[in-house]
C-alpha cells in the first residue's frame, strides 16, 4: 500500500461527485474556513438541468491545492468530465481523495456508487478515500445512530470489488442538510466537522503513469448492475447482513494495514528528524569553534586595532548561537511531539463506525484513528545556518 504525508508543492485535496451533491460548495467553505481573506472561489449553487462545474478547477490555499471535478452523470458532458477527472489524478504527488454523495429516500444512488467505481478502476492506486454522505436531514442523521444503518451505506458506496475480492475503504462523514446553502450562489458556512475530516484522512500517493483513462462507456452497464446489486440486498435481508459481516472483516483488516503503515511512517520520520538533529548539533558546535579560531586570529594580529570589530563579532556570534541553539531547542520539541502523536495513534479507540453483533467497535472513529498520524503534514521543514 501507498502512503505518505505529502509536501508543500504535492498536498492535494480532490473532490468528485455528480451534479448537485453540493462538492463545490463544501469546497468553498473549507477554502473561506482556512482563509477568511480568499475571494477566488469555485462556482457554487443552483443550476437547472445540469452541473455547473464543466471542468477541472483548483484554488491553492497554503500548502494545500483544492480540486473540483465535474461529474458524470450528465451525458452530454460526460467524456469531457472524465478527462477533466483523469487530469486531477494525473498530478503526480500526494492526495486526499473524497468522493460526495447524496441519499435518495434513505438510500445511496446507484448514479454516484457508479461514479466512485469507475474513478476507482482508473486510479488503483486508491488504497481508501473519504466518502461524505451530504445533505442529510435530521431524520435520517437520527436513524444513522444505528450502526447497522451506516452499515447498509458503506456497504453500497463500495458494493464492487475487483477480481481478487479486494476494494478500497470507505471513510464516512455524515453531513446534515444546511438551509442556508441551499439554492444560493456561491454562499459559504462554517462546518467544523468538515474541516476536521480533512486533517483525519491519511494522504496517499497517486502516480501519473499509473491512472488510466476513465471509460466512460461504461457508465451505462456499471449503472445497470449497480442498481440490480443495491436492490438485491435491499430484497434479501439476510444476504445483506451477511454482506456487512464480511465487509466489516475486510475493513477492520484494512484499517489494520493503514494503522501499521502510518506507524511506520512515523518511525522513519522520527528516525529522520533524529539524524537531521543531531547532524544540526555538530553543525552548531562547528560553528562555535570556527568562531573562536577567527577571533583568536584577529587578537593575535592586532588587538588594538580589532578590539571593537572583536566586540561586535562577539556580540554578533553570541546572538547567531543563541539564535542556532533555540532553534535546535524547536527542532527537539517537534521530535517530542511526534513521539507524542505515535503513541496516541498507537491508543486510540475507535468510536463512530459501525460495529459487528457483540464485537469490539474495530471500526468507529476510523476518520479519527487514521487522521492521527495526517496531522503530522510539515512536522520537519530544516534549518539552514
């Protein structure tokens, strides 16, 4: 599996989605809630008969690059917005991949669960992305306290598998309905649990070579089998609970591979940091002697004449030194607070997913567990003396 923290140049946030599910406005408020001053927005609001994201747009806010997509439900744009989706994955570089969909009377639309397979089949590389069932009403976000309920939902946002039986995972956020979104241009409101989602999700490496062409010419046949596969489980209750029993096997083990891989991350940045501190260190007592042979130097040759340059090199190596020595001080509180963070990643319990009959809740608060070790983005930036 492939996973990474990302880097200043490569963190990249992809939003994919059918019109209508709301991704461009939820993009826009997670861009005016890390900064307030951003202006240059992604268009946002109500459209009739047809989506208003055309192609593939992005905004850069920080270390962090925005990417909307069109969708592909609308035929007569649906080549186009494969090739705009197929050109976001074809960046090269580290990604937090989220796809949005809406429920339709308490159920997830085949036409989004197509979607998600079909962006899935053309970027494998997809180990487990974020899945935000949005504009949900109270209602419904009452009868997701069930965890059977959200059971049902993950079961069918990743109801394919590939000929291995094997399919990435899903993390959910719930999102309910907000009114004031609603039908309006380009309007934007603070969702906290939004933007705390973001940071949950562990980057994973995309490489460009790696993605292939979305077929769009599948959407049709994918749409058809998906719909026969969403109501056959709906139909036979038994075989649905017998499919949420091995889709609950399969993510606890997925969820184990991304604990163990983010682990490892860790240790190897920790390991890194340690060198890079201790190669620092030597840096710094290197400096000090060098400074003390240049004035040892300077006295010896004339002490009358370079008493007062003595003085200001003096004054000027002892700042220079407190200055090196104070950021080693930092570079060895960032060493601390990853260790830190390893063993609350190492003890987290999870809480909010769903859980098997009379088992441990292997799978709640995934979003939580996994996102962790994704705070740690920019842990180690250097120094330069």
């Amino acid at each position: 599996m492939n996973f990474g923290l990302g880097n200043e140049q490569t963190m990249n946030r992809l939003f994919v989605g059918n019109p209508g599910v709301g991704k461009s406005t939820l993009l826009n408020c997670l861009i005016k809630m890390m900064d307030p001053q951003q202006n240059e927005m992604f268009k946002s609001g109500l459209s009739i008969a047809e989506g208003l994201t055309y192609q593939f747009e992005q905004r850069k806010v920080g270390n962090i690059t925005f990417m909307d997509t069109p969708g592909l439900q609308d035929v007569k744009k649906r080549k186009q917005a494969a090739e705009a989706i197929t050109e976001a994955l074809k960046k090269d570089g580290c990604y937090q991949v989220f796809f949005v969909v809406t429920l339709e009377s308490g159920r997830v639309r085949p036409q989004d669960v197509t979607v998600i397979n079909l962006v899935l089949e053309s970027a494998k590389e997809i180990t487990h992305y974020g899945v935000i069932f949005n504009k949900l009403t109270k209602p419904l976000l009452k009868k997701l306290e069930d965890d059977n309920e959200k059971m049902k939902l993950l079961v069918q946002v990743s109801i394919q598998e590939d000929e291995n039986g094997n399919k990435p995972l899903p993390i959910p956020l719930f999102l309910q309905r907000v009114d004031d979104l609603e039908d309006l241009d380009n309007v934007t409101v603070d969702i906290p649990e939004l933007k705390n989602f973001m940071t949950q999700i562990p980057y994973l490496i995309i490489h460009a070579d790696q993605v292939d062409k979305i077929e769009t010419e599948k959407y049709e046949k994918y749409l058809e089998d998906l719909e026969l596969k969403i109501n056959a489980l709906e139909e036979d209750k038994e075989k649905l609970m017998q499919k949420m029993d091995e889709d609950r096997k399969h993510y606890e083990v997925k969820m184990k591979e991304i604990l163990e891989n983010e682990q490892q991350h860790h240790k190897e940045q920790l390991q890194r940091i340690k060198e890079e501190n201790e190669q620092y260190l030597q840096r710094i007592e290197e400096k000090e002697k060098e400074q003390k042979d240049e004035l040892k130097k300077l006295r010896e040759e004339d002490a009358e004449k370079h008493a007062k340059l003595i003085s200001r090199i003096e004054e000027d190596n002892k700042q220079r030194l407190q200055d090196m020595r104070q950021q080693y001080k930092e570079q060895q509180e960032r060493e601390e607070r990853l260790r830190k963070e390893m063993r609350e990643s190492h003890n987290l319990q999870m809480q909010n997913m769903p859980v098997g009959d009379g088992g441990d809740n292997f799978l709640g608060g995934l979003a939580q567990i996994v996102g962790s070790v994704a705070q740690v983005v920019g842990a180690y930036k250097g120094f330069k003396i």
